[in-house]
C-alpha cells in the first residue's frame, strides 16, 4: 500500500503519518525530514536545498524526485510507504507514478488533510521538536513535562526555522500556487482521494484518516471516495 498525505503546512501531517507508520509498522517518507537531514550533514543535496527551505519556497521537482528514488532503494518492494509532504506538484507526482511502477507499484490512496489559516499559524508558532530525536511538541496543545526538554529522550527542543511568522505566510502562499492543482489532479485522477477536516483533536483526526486507509472509506462528512 502507497499513502500520499497531502495538506498544507502545521495542518498535522506528521503527526497522523508517525501515528499510523507505528501502529502498521509502515515506512514513512517526509521530505522535509529528508531534506533536513541532508542540511544536518552538509551533503551536496542539503546545500542546495538551503536557500529554497529558509525562504518558504519548494525545492525544485528533480532534486526531490531524486531524493526520493535514493531513498526507496533502501526500502523493501512490499513495505507499506506513507509519503508526507511528497508530492507537492503534479510534475512530482508524476515522477513519483515512474519511480514506483518500476517496482510494479502505484499510489493506492490520497488522504487531503484542511484546516483554516488561523489553526495552521498557531500550530506552527507553538511547534517544537526535538533536536535529538525528532518528537514534535506543541507548546500549546501538546507540551513537553519540562519545558526545552523532550520527554522521549532530554534531547533540547528547538523552534523550527522555517516556523517564524514570515516565512510560515510564504510556505501558505507557496502551498496555495503550487500545491492545489495537485489536490485538483488527484480529485481527477485517484479515485480513493479522502479529504479529512484536521481543525480537531489529534486522536479524532486520526480516527477519520486510518479509516480512509484501513478500511478504504472515512466515516465523517468530509470523507470524499
Ligand atoms: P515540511 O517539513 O514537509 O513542512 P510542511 O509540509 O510545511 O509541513 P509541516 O512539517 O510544517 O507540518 P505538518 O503538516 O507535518 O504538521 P505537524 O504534524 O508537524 O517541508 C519543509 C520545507 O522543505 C518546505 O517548505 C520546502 O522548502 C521543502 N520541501 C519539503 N518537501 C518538499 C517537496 N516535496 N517539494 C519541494 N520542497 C519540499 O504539526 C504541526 C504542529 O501542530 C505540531 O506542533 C503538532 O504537535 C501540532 N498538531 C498536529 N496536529 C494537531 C491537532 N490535531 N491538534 C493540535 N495540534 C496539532
């Protein structure tokens, strides 16, 4: 099973993804965890990718599709893959249908996951996330015991860069040009395509998205086949 979870940034796709890739055992593929790793190392890759992330804007279509071909080599044929914030533009998606029917595979099932603005903002503005581990916090809906400290493992949280209010009303803008069409695409072309309302609690959206994926249909009003 191939998961595309396509929303706009800070609307919880994270979140939900880590969530089911456990209870499935699933791979899940971020982009943008790729492509901060890339940074962390100092690769070629992460370097040009730098400039495009602090500013809000994509990393252009062939340096992601080749990330992610690099990444799926590493990754078993008949693993189930719930790709996060991957792909972005229909020329991605495009690129990814390649990639994966090389291994006889296909996107099985696009999950659309909408908020408001408002909520988008403030789940950003409260974010942090562990340097060490990864674990995401919300200092507003999901605090850590001990404030700066994650509880998984006393790694220091850390406000992401890109999360400060300038930039995060350029990834909206961005989202809003470049990503849409690819929401229209799939409404085209992929049948199980499942819009989930997210402006909800963690475990009540979660419900509605594994239903989509698990049981191939959501139970609530915003559930589209
Ligand atoms: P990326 O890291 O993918 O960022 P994003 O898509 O903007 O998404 P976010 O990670 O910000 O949000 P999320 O939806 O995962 O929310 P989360 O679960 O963390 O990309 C960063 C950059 O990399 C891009 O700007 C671009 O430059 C580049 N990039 C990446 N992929 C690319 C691609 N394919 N093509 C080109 N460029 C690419 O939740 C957010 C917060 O809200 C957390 O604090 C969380 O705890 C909290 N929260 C989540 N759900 C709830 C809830 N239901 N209630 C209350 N709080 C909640």
């Amino acid at each position: 099973m191939v998961v595309v979870l396509l929303g706009p940034p800070g609307v919880g796709k994270g979140t939900q993804a880590v969530r089911l890739a456990d209870e499935l055992g699933a791979e899940h593929v971020s982009t943008g965890d790729l492509l901060r790793a890339a940074r962390r190392e100092g690769t070629e890759l992460g370097q040009q990718a730098q400039s495009y992330m602090d500013r809000g804007d994509l990393v252009p279509d062939e340096v992601i599709l080749d990330l992610v071909r690099e990444h799926l080599e590493e990754v078993d044929s008949d693993t189930d893959i719930l790709f996060d914030g991957f792909p972005r533009t229909t020329d991605q998606a495009t690129g990814l249908d390649a990639v994966l029917e090389r291994s006889d595979r296909e996107v099985d099932a696009v999950v659309l996951f909408e908020a408001p603005d408002e909520t988008l903002i403030k789940r950003l503005s409260g974010r942090r996330s562990c340097s060490e581990c990864g674990a995401v916090y919300n200092t507003f809906f999901s605090p850590p015991a001990k404030e700066g400290i994650c509880d998984r493992c006393g790694g220091s949280l850390v406000h992401r860069q890109d999360d400060d209010p300038e930039t995060v009303k350029r990834r909206l803008e961005v989202y809003e040009r470049q990503t849409t069409p690819l929401v229209e695409f799939y409404e085209e072309h992929q049948a199980q395509t499942t819009r989930v309302p997210a402006d909800r609690g963690v475990d009540e959206v979660y419900a509605d998205f594994r239903a989509a994926i698990v049981s191939g249909a959501a139970p609530s009003d915003g559930g589209r086949q």
